[in-house]
C-alpha cells in the first residue's frame, strides 16, 4: 500500500527549498557594472585621466566603504572607452544612485565630467561635458 505525504513533510521540503533559495541569494556576489563613456556631441574624447566611481548617497556616518574608483587613460582618440566597475563586498548598488565619470589632465586639471543613474541590469552609458570655469 502505498503511503500518502503529511503535512509536515510537505511544509518541511518547502521551507528548506526556501532557506536554500535564501542562503544563495545572500552569498552571491555583486554583479560588476558595465558601461560605455563618449564625449559631447560624438566627438573624440581629449587625452587624460578618466576617474570613474559610484557616488555614494548615504550620510557620512552610514557609508559602509569607500566608493572603488575605476582609472582610465584615455590617449585622445577614441569617441567611445568602455568600462567596467567592480563591485566590492561592502559596496552594494541601489537602483538611483549615480555612477560619476572626471577627465582629467595629467597635472589634475579638471576637463570634462559626467554621471549617469544605476539601473539594475542594464548598461551605464555616461557623457563627458566640458567644464566651464
């Protein structure tokens, strides 16, 4: 004869399907952020340092670590730089925040500068506009 499953081992399976579903979703790790950075108006990006980070929105005392910075060169001929920042253990996005591009020059003069909002999956494309002084 064969034997009907109980209730408790129905409720059992289940809850151990989602501690496990649990347990993965806590040890993954953060997905990396892929994007691409040109210059105003399609024309080629100068020669400089490129900066990039994720600027983080929470107050001072809340930060759990310091925003990772990404370092380009860019040699002054390139109308488009791809990048890829790299997410830490501490560092975490949320869907909002901002990931910030600077070109600089070799002296630390600021050139040009971008942003562009982090959406979960999905490219960040960021444009370089000159600073105005």
């Amino acid at each position: 004869m064969k034997r009907l499953t109980d209730r408790r081992r129905i409720l059992f399976a289940a809850g151990t399907a989602a501690a496990a579903m649990v347990a993965g979703a806590v040890s993954t790790p953060a997905a990396d952020i892929q994007g691409t950075i040109a210059y105003e108006g399609g024309g080629e990006i100068p020669k400089g340092r490129i900066a990039i980070h994720l600027e983080d929105t929470a107050p001072q005392a809340k930060r759990q670590s310091p925003p990772q910075d990404v370092r380009l060169t860019s040699d002054g001929g390139a109308k488009a730089i791809e990048f890829s920042l790299e997410m830490t253990q501490g560092l975490s996005p949320s869907p909002g925040q901002e990931i910030v591009a600077r070109l600089e020059r070799a002296d630390g003069w600021l050139l040009a500068r971008g942003s562009a909002t982090f959406t979960p999956d999905a490219p960040v494309q960021i444009v370089l506009y000159t600073v105005m002084y």
